[in-house]
C-alpha cells in the first residue's frame, strides 16, 4: 500500500536542513513512501522561497518527495510579526490547514493514491497536532538535537508540574545545586542550565512542548545509538513514545564559491591535523572586546587556524551577526602581518568543506547539535564555546559526559538570545590553553572523536543501528495505519 508521510520543519536552515536529509534516507528506504514538506515563513520575517536552499528544494521536487513554500501572505490573520517562535507556528495554522485539505481532496479523486499516514513534525512545530488531529491522523515527532537534551527536557517537565522545580532565573547561574537527570552518567549542574529552561518567558513554553511530545506515536531523533546509549536506554524504557536514533543527519554537500576556494588551497597545502578552525554557526558573533581576546590567545598558541570572524548581533532572532567592515581596527595591532602564514581570518565559513580537510586538527565551536555531529563525522576533535539555546547542555555532554570535547571553562555565564552584555568575557589565557590541549595530536579525546567517527558511518551502513531504526519506524508507521483502519 502507498502511503504518505506530511513533515512539518521548524522553518530554520539547521532544523529544515536535517529533516530534509532524514526524509531522503525514508524514501531510499521504503518505496512505498512518498513525502510532502510544507515550508513555512522563516522567524526573520524573510520570505523562505527566497533562500537558495529551499529554491534549491522546489526545484529538486519530485513523485516521492514534494516540497511547498507556505507563503506568510497566506496568512488569514492580520495579528503582527510575532515574537516568538510558538506564536510564529500558531499563525500558520490556519494555511497548513488548508495545504492538508487540498492533499486529501486531491488524493481523494485519484486512483492508486497514497494514504496519508500522519504528520513528522518539528519539535518547535508541536501547535500542528492540532491539525493532525482535525485529519484523523497520527503525529511523530522529529527531534532535532541530541536524545540527552530530550531526556532533560522530559525530566524538568516531571519535575515543574509536580511543583518540584524550583530553579529562577534570577540565580541559576549561581546555584550550587545538581539535578539527577536519568540516562546521564553523572549529576547536572543548575549552573550549565540553558537560558531557556530557567526562563520565566521560555520555560512554560519548554514544559508545554515536552508534554505534547508525549502525545506523539514516536519520536525520531538525529543522534547515534553508539552515541548517546544510556540516554536512549532511558528514553525507550520510561513513558515516552518510542524512540528512534536515526542520526547523524548531515547536509554534506559543499557550500564553496570562489572567495572561498583560495582557503581550501591554502588548506591543502598544510601538514595534516595542524590547522585549528573557528566557527560559531549562523546566529555566532563577538564583541570587539572578546575578539582581542581570541586574537590573543590564537597569537600565542602559535597554532595555524582558520577562524570565521563576526560581529555580534543585538537581536540574533531577527538579524544574524555581521562581518566586521575593517578587521586592523578590531584585531590586536600587527596581528594579521604576524600570522598572515599561518593563519586565516574570515567572514561566513563554508564549514563542512573546512572540516572534511586533512588538515584540520581541532575545531572551537559553539556546540550546536548539526556542528557537533559533522566534527564527529570527520573525526575532528572539538573545544566547547556554547553561545545560546540548548548549546551549554550539549557543552556539558560532550565534554563531561562523553569525554569527545575539551574544556575552554566549565560555567558559561549568559546566552546571546538575551543580549551581549550578558555574556562574559573569555580570557586569553582559558582560550590558548584550550586550543593546546585540543590541538595535542595523541590526546584521549583525539582517540575517542577517531573511534565515534567509524561508529558514526557505520550507523549508517545497510545494517547499521540508525538505518534499522529508520526501518523500525516506517514499519511503525505502517503498523499504526492498520491500526487505524480495523
């Protein structure tokens, strides 16, 4: 029997991006399967047609896997551009709505046309159960970090409605207190919280989502059985819908154009594993007070590097960081003529074709989910540096829990959603120290991260554990229709 799947993606380039690729390996996987994405508005207010990547999308559309831009003029309400990403996915429900019904009237008047079986939504998309439920038809989850911070997003969800959560945002950051989250080795510091789940504005909002994802019939997530197996030995024992480890999700096609060709010709002719590179993903930026100390550190190490350099963003949300128009302004006086051999300073990274260099030896990242993932495909060993959302959990994970990071500092205090001048400063001194210990070519992190980047591929293998979980879940999927129509 043919049948369909409706995905649902948070409509950000890392969040649509993974989906993307985890729809790919479902339809490669099950013949019988086709997909339909509904794409809707991006947070900015920037229309989504217009990024080449999902331009990139429609034009690659086809019978098994279909993409629609759901255009924010579509829009029946005349409410204002919200301001936050629940109200955002609330005021497109009214259009999903109507995309859904047409792909029932459609389907309905065709011969041999596909069941639609349910909806694989975002776990920032949990409002369109709603619209799945209006259908009679199931919703999954896809959860697009790590299964550790799900497992601590499910624990403080027990915790606040048992009236047993007593974190405030006022003093977190300086709590002394220890939560014991099951499927984690060890105790989690109160201190390394992310922003959001001490937030009096995001954590009700949190809370909210963890309780609907238990309503979901399953939860797949991009992360690695190998990878996270006590956190996911918990999840598939406790009261959560099943869950699937399918990861790592990686969108592995190089994004290079000519400005960008010289630096992977300066990188080919490096010694292999020499280079350290720093990247902060899409919404990473620095002051100019931090960015002396970077350049200060990385002096010092005598380390070749790479490093993507922005500017801060006073509202990350709504204006991505930007590049420093004049770097001698910014950087320490003589810097760029000292370690113009040896290193490189730029603007936008293309990362992935960075990281798949021979060349480099270590990586300084901000710790989201998809950059963790692609250093641990590649084998690159990384330095944590979270910026903001769930970044310090993942910090705290790699480092701590997994021993696949090093250290820059233990605490982080502040988070960029929430402005600059919240965020400490970073020492010199703490950054070079990092930067030598990640770049120690027989260090026991270097031999972890090579050891998890063969368990990673293998993941993926014919017979590896995330491509058995893809298969589990479609017959899942299959099981819960027959269900459904006895």
């Amino acid at each position: 029997m043919k049948f369909e799947l409706v995905f649902i993606p948070y409509p950000g380039i890392s969040h649509l991006r993974s989906t993307v690729e985890m729809a790919k390996l479902l339809v490669q996987q099950e013949n019988n399967l086709t997909i339909s994405f509904l794409i809707l508005p991006f947070l900015s207010g920037n229309a989504a047609a217009a990024s080449p990547y999902v331009e990139a999308l429609s034009a690659a559309s086809n019978d098994r896997l279909r993409y629609q831009v759901i255009s924010g003029k579509d829009q029946t309400t005349s409410k204002p551009e919200p301001t936050t990403l629940d109200m955002h996915i609330e005021n497109h429900i009214p259009t999903v709505r109507r995309a859904v019904q047409k792909l029932f009237d459609h389907y309905s008047t065709q011969p041999n046309s596909p069941r639609i079986a349910g909806f694989v939504l975002d776990m920032f998309c949990t409002s369109m159960m709603d619209v799945a439920n209006e259908f009679h038809v199931p919703s999954y989850l896809f959860y697009t970090s790590s299964a550790g911070i799900l497992a601590l997003g499910f624990h403080i969800q027990q915790l606040y409605d048992a009236d047993n959560y007593h974190v405030r945002e006022s003093d977190f950051e300086d709590s002394e207190a220890e939560l014991v989250v099951p499927g984690l080795t060890r105790p989690y510091p109160v201190k390394c919280l992310p922003h959001g789940l001490a937030s009096e504005l995001w954590l009700p909002i949190f809370v909210n989502h963890a309780r609907r994802f238990k309503e979901m019939k399953g939860i797949l997530v991009n992360t690695v059985a190998e990878l996270e197996p006590y956190v996911l030995e918990y999840t598939n024992t406790s009261i959560t819908p099943p869950t699937y480890s399918v990861g790592p999700l990686l969108h592995l096609e190089p994004q290079v154009d000519e400005t960008h060709e010289e630096i992977l010709r300066w990188l080919d002719e490096k010694p292999a594993r020499s280079v350290v590179f720093l990247c902060f993903g899409s919404m990473g930026g620095f002051s100019e007070e931090q960015v002396q100390e970077i350049a200060v550190a990385l002096d010092r190490s005598g380390h070749s590097f790479i490093w993507s350099l922005r500017r801060s963003s006073s509202n990350i949300l709504n204006e991505n960081p930007e590049e420093f128009k004049n770097l001698e302004e910014v950087l320490p006086k003589g810097f760029l003529e000292r370690t113009q051999e040896r290193g490189r300073v730029i603007g936008w990274a293309p990362q992935v074709a960075i990281l798949a260099s021979p060349a480099i030896g270590g990586f300084v990242t901000h710790c989201g989910w998809n950059s963790l993932l692609e250093s641990l495909w590649f084998g690159v060993p990384t330095a944590a540096w979270p910026l903001y959302a769930e970044q310090k959990f993942n910090a705290f994970e790699m480092v701590e829990e997994l021993g696949l990071a090093v250290e820059i500092k233990r605490y982080w205090r502040g988070d960029h959603l929430g402005g600059v001048a919240a965020v400490d400063l970073v020492k010199a001194e703490e950054i070079e120290r990092a930067v030598r210990c990640l770049m120690e070519q027989d260090s026991d992190v270097r031999k972890r991260v090579k050891e998890m980047s063969k368990k990673c591929h293998a993941a993926l293998m014919g017979d590896g554990s995330s491509r058995i979980a893809l298969q589990r879940f479609i017959q899942d999927v299959a099981n819960n229709m027959a269900l459904a129509s006895s």
